[in-house]
C-alpha cells in the first residue's frame, strides 16, 4: 500500500546515458517533473534527497566511443560535465547528480549481485546469443539491429523498437545484422546468470496491485507484462566495458547495464554522503528504514520507456535482496515529440539543453514553463517553437509578468515604494482574498497527485485573478478621489503577488526568487502561501524589474531553421562518396589541356534558370563559355575569380549560344559547387600538369 506520510521521501530522476548531451525531450520526460515534486516538498518542509546520475555502462557509451574515436572512459567525462553544467544552469535542485563508473556505485552493484547469487536467486544457463565473427566478440542488444516484429521498422535495436516502442529481444529481430561490421550474426553459446521473473511474478502481481493509485499508462503497461507473463532475463552480459561480474572465471562477462543502472541511485546516495559528511554513514535510513514511524517514500521518476526496468525489473530485485524499500510510485511520462517529428538523437532532430542555455540565456524559466505546460502525462505531447513564443508572450510575458509588474509599479507609484495598510474591505476585495486562500490547496493536491500541467494552470489562475482584480478595481482612476482606497486594493494586489511567488517556486524556481527580492520577503515557505497578511504594512519594496521579455519572430525563425539544417546536415553524412570511374592511362589525362583562367565578364542567359555566359581570359586570348552555375553564384561574384579550365573541349551548343571549353568545379555533400582554383596567383594560360 502506498505510504500516506513518510518520514523522508527518496525521490530519483531516470539515470541518463553519458553518451551526449541532454535534449528537451529527457527534461519533459522526467526531469523538471521530478524537480517541481522536489521543490514543493522542500518548501513544505519534507526531508527529501533527489538523486540522480549518468549511467556510463550502457552500450550506447561504446557506440559512441567508436563513432568519436574516444575511449568509452573520454565519452562519459566528457558528456557527464557537460550534462551536470547544463542541468545545474537550468536549476534542476539535486542533492546529487553522481556517475556510474564511481568506485562505490562499482562496489555496491557486486555487492548486491554477489548478495542474490549466494541466496541462489540466479538461474545459470548456457545460451546461444549473437556472435559476431567479424568483430570477434558477442553482440549487446544495441549492437543488433534489425526488422521490428511489430511495426517491420528496418533498424530497431535488438533491445527496443524506437519507432513504436515495443520491448524486443534480439532472436526477435528478422534479419539481424551487427552494428560492428554489418555482417549477420551468427549464434554461439554462452553461460549468463537469469534473473527468474517467471517464478517471481506472483510477487511482482501483488505489489503492482496493491498499486492501483499509479498513473493509468503507468499500470496498464505493467498489466500488459504480466498478462503475457514475465521471462527470465539475463542480469550479465559478454562485454568488455561495465562492471565486472564477481564471480570466479567470469572474464569478458560485465552486469546487465539494466541490472546496475537502477542500484546508481542507491550507489548514489552513499555518494552524496560521503561528499557531505565523508562517510556514507546513514544511507540505510534512505533504503532500509526498520523503525516504524521512521518510512521512505521512495519516488521514481522516469519515461515511459523505462517503465518495466523500475517497476518490475529493479522491484523484483529488491524483493529478493529482500532489505529494501519498493518504490511507492513511478509517475512515467510519454514522449514529447518535436516539430511535427518523434526527437531522435541519431537524425540530430533536437533542442539541445546547452545549446539552449547557450542562445536563449536567462530564459530557463521559460523552458521549464513551457515543458511543463505541455508535459507529457498521459500521451505524447509537442513542442514546437512557435508555441514557445506564444506561451512566453501571451502567458508568461502577458498575463504573470503583467501582474506583478503592474503592483508592484503602482506601488511605488502611489504608495512610496511600501505595502500599504488594508482599510474596509468591499466584496471584490473579500473574494480575492477569499480565493487567494484556497489557491494553494488546490495547486498542493495537484502537485501531490503528479498533475503538474494542472497545477500549472491553477497557478495561471492566480495570476490571471490578479490580473482581473486589477482591472475591475481600476486603482489608477481611485487615486484621484480616493487614496484610500488604493492602500487596500494595493495590498490585496501585493499578498496575492507574495503567494504567487510561493507556489510557482517549483516551475519557475529564478523567477519566483526575483519577485521574493522586489517584495522583501522573508516567510517564503508553502506554509506561507495564501496567507493575506504575508507582506506587512510599512514593507519596502524595490524598484519593478521585467520578469519575462517578448520573443521576437526572428529569434524562433532562427531556432527552426537550424533544427532543419541539422538534420539536412545529419542526411548528408550519410552520404558515401561517388565511387571512382574506369582506370585510364596516363595518355589519357596528357590528351586534355588544363589552363588557369580569369573569368573578366559575366552575365545571365535569358531564358535559363542554370546557365551563365562567362567570358575568360586563357592568356592566348578571350573565350565564351556556358557554365551552369547560376543557381550557385550570381553573375557579378564570379567576375574576377580565378578558375582551372578545360580548354581543348570541343565547341558545345546550347541555349542558341556556342560553349567553348569548361569550367571546372567541385561539388560537396549536400550538392553546392564551388571553383577549383589554383593555391597562388598563377599567370593566365599557367598549365596544369
């Protein structure tokens, strides 16, 4: 059952491969989820760690390591600083954001397997897995790829299909080929522990059923697991980066990345505490509570593809260990997409989260609020630039900015920059207040119930009533006749802005700190909020700043047109070169005259979309020459260039016009030309031999 009021809540966000940067579809999916859960707990004054990590075993890790010519060990360095900068910048408040390949996450991973294989948990089995006899090694699922049973997608990964989803196992793939060589695979034995899910499924039943709370895509797709009933699955694997299983004679075999991965955040917080204490010293009172009273609430938050490794996989290992706590609730996300197309890391189809910081600074409360506007709960969601703009605009520059402007502009306008004292209260001030109060109920049950696009909304609300009180009390005409007044409507205007800042803290964490500063505020906990006497009488209050500011068109014009050239760029490396023309003779190359030549005019020929009319100087004297070039360079930049031409060609015809010789040129990748010129300044007629 689930715990109702736990001592402390242990709250983890998914470990992310450590095999590039981080992209808005990872944020969306469970990482400022788990932040804004992170943060109203805080403010509420829970005792909470929020751990996360980089998983740096995973085979994506050695994929990329050969595709960047780096050693698996430079990949995860690399992409762990920039992922930890990117994701301290975008305030995500972890107690620790840790890595796999430390010694202790090592050691606790061996200790945990060693722990279930002396209780004979494991079933040892010899297998035939793929082989590739190529490359000489066994193949982890993500080195297979092949055709989807399901969906008949040509390259799903021998673990998963990206296209639609389905969780695979390599002997499922139809036409199987290594990502080492290409080659087919063949199929070898080989001993590896199992962990037998079969046997554990009544368990696992009772557990997940006792969890009918859960999100409805969250337990219907662990329904669907065990509808078709669990299957062993392999806890090692024959590799030669991970953790090394502990067992005697077990060279070249490492731990399941899927087996390890999940313990990071038990490793984790050992982590956190031997960086704060020097001793990992009480990590048991996180993970195996024994006193009543004295419970975790342990909090996964993850994407939807990650749904059976954290509420079957790691549960299943923990009830055999059989000394920890299970998580009490995974809150999985579906997939956001982007632009009309699933994000995909492999086709560069992206928001990258450095690059955004990068070009959109001091705009990471935007992102967040976005993100989670359109936060995929329950299904996939969108995001797409243009509704970034128009959510920044409308919403946050139009509506929430627009509030707290607006009071705290016409306080020190007409109250000398200080909260105002309440005088008689009329009936639109009794129900502004009267709604203050019960905003932050409403936005508390829905960030308890991981409805963070509702508790958004409800926040909106607030700014929005605000906004409304403003305009129906109109103190900007009251001063003339009625000064008064203006204190009590001011200060309505000032408590609701107070609390505002309260419980939008966990979105939008900078902007809320920047009101508390304007405002002077000292009570910022969420016991405070709602609260109409939050800000005191006499109270300065500083100069307005602008919270949020306009998006211009260009900004996002520029966002979309590098999201299409990324991808354009990332086609064209697929692109292989021509392959090389019929061997000639020497003789052959010495029949064609090759001179240096000066393009001296220049103009379009009517009439077609391709073709310029050069006139070249070849030092002998001037030719005309029909270059189809114009859809690459105008007429006046070619004037004076420098160019190899092909002099002995024979007279061609076209467009009514006589072409003598060739320009010669090169063409890249994606299709453009470009002139094939000498290295210095040759004389006109230079030969080239």
């Amino acid at each position: 059952m689930p715990i109702s009021d736990p001592k402390r809540y242990t709250v983890t966000a998914a470990l992310i491969y450590a095999n590039g940067p981080i992209h808005i579809g990872h944020l969306a999916g469970c990482y400022i989820p788990a932040d804004i859960y992170v943060r109203y707990l805080r403010s509420k004054g829970k005792d909470v760690a929020f751990i996360s990590g980089t998983d740096e075993h995973g085979v994506p890790i050695t994929i990329r390591a050969k595709k960047e010519g780096l050693t698996p060990q430079q990949v995860v360095d690399k992409y762990y600083a920039q992922i930890d900068a990117s994701f301290k910048e975008l305030g995500i408040s972890f107690d620790i954001y840790s890595r796999t390949s430390k010694a202790v996450h090592h050691e606790t991973s061996q200790e945990i397997f060693k722990d279930l294989y002396d209780k004979n948990v494991f079933v040892e089995e010899t297998t035939e897995q793929y082989y590739d006899e190529t490359a000489e090694q066994f193949l982890a699922d993500r080195y297979i790829v092949g055709t989807c049973p399901v969906c008949a997608n040509p390259n799903a990964y021998g673990d998963q299909c990206e296209r639609c989803g389905s969780t695979l196992s390599p002997l499922e793939l139809k036409d199987p080929r290594s990502m080492l060589s290409g080659a087919k695979p063949i199929l070898k034995a080989t001993k590896n522990w199992y962990l037998p899910l079969d046997s554990m499924q009544s368990d696992i039943e009772s557990y997940i059923n006792s969890h009918s709370e859960w999100k409805t895509n969250v337990f219907g797709q662990c329904q669907s697991w065990l509808k078709d009933g669990l299957k062993p699955r392999a806890m090692t694997r024959d590799l030669d980066w991970g953790i090394k299983v502990p067992l005697p004679d077990t060279d070249g075999k490492v731990l399941y990345v899927w087996f390890e991965a999940p313990i990071g955040y038990i490793s984790a917080t050992k982590d956190w505490l031997i960086q704060k204490n020097g001793t990992d010293e009480g990590w048991k009172q996180w993970w195996q509570p024994t006193t009543p009273g004295e419970e975790t609430k342990l909090v996964h938050f993850i994407g939807k593809d990650n749904i059976v490794f954290h509420c079957i996989i790691f549960p299943a290992m923990l009830m055999a260990e059989g000394n920890y706590i299970l998580p009490d609730n995974v809150p999985a996300n579906e997939f956001m997409n982007l632009e009309g197309d699933k994000i995909s890391t492999s086709r560069n189809w992206a928001v990258w989260l450095h690059e955004y910081l990068e070009e959109l600074p001091d705009k990471q409360d935007v992102l967040r609020y976005v993100l989670t506007a359109n936060a995929p709960e329950t299904k996939d969601s969108e995001f797409t630039w243009k509704d970034f703009q128009t959510r920044n605009n409308s919403e946050l520059v139009g509506i929430y900015g627009n509030f707290i402007n607006r009071a705290i502009v016409l306080t020190q306008k007409f109250c000398d920059s200080k909260v105002p004292a309440r005088g008689v209260l009329q009936e639109i001030d009794e129900i502004a207040l009267r709604d203050l109060a019960e905003f932050p109920a409403r936005i508390s049950e829905s960030l308890e119930t991981y409805r963070f696009r509702e508790a958004l909304t409800l926040i909106m609300d607030l700014a929005r009533s605000g906004n409304k009180y403003l305009a129906e009390t109109q103190p900007w005409h009251a001063i003339k006749t009625d000064p008064e007044r203006v204190n009590t409507i001011l200060n309505i205007a000032l408590q609701i802005s107070a609390t505002l800042s309260i419980v939008s803290e966990p979105v939008l964490p900078f902007t809320a700190a920047k009101i508390q500063e304007q405002l002077g505020m000292t009570n910022t906990s969420w016991e405070y909020a709602g609260n109409q006497d939050l800000l005191a009488p006499g109270n300065p209050v500083l100069e307005a700043k602008l919270l949020f500011e306009k998006i211009e068109d260009h900004v996002i014009e520029k966002q979309i047109q590098k999201l299409h050239d990324a991808k354009r760029m990332n086609e064209l490396e697929g692109k292989t070169v021509t392959a090389i023309k019929p061997e000639i003779q020497y003789d052959d190359f010495g029949k064609m005259d090759i001179r240096v030549a000066t393009i001296v005019a220049a103009e379009n020929v009517p009439k077609s979309k391709k073709l310029l009319k050069l006139l070249v100087d070849i030092g002998i004297e001037q030719r005309t020459v029909l270059s189809g070039i114009s859809e690459h360079f105008s007429a006046e930049e070619v004037i004076g260039k420098k160019v190899l031409y092909l002099a002995n060609l024979a007279p061609r015809k076209m467009m009514g016009l006589e072409s003598h010789g060739m320009i010669l040129m090169a063409e890249d990748r994606d299709g453009s030309l470009t002139f094939v010129q000498p290295g210095k300044e040759v004389w006109n007629g230079g030969t080239v031999n």
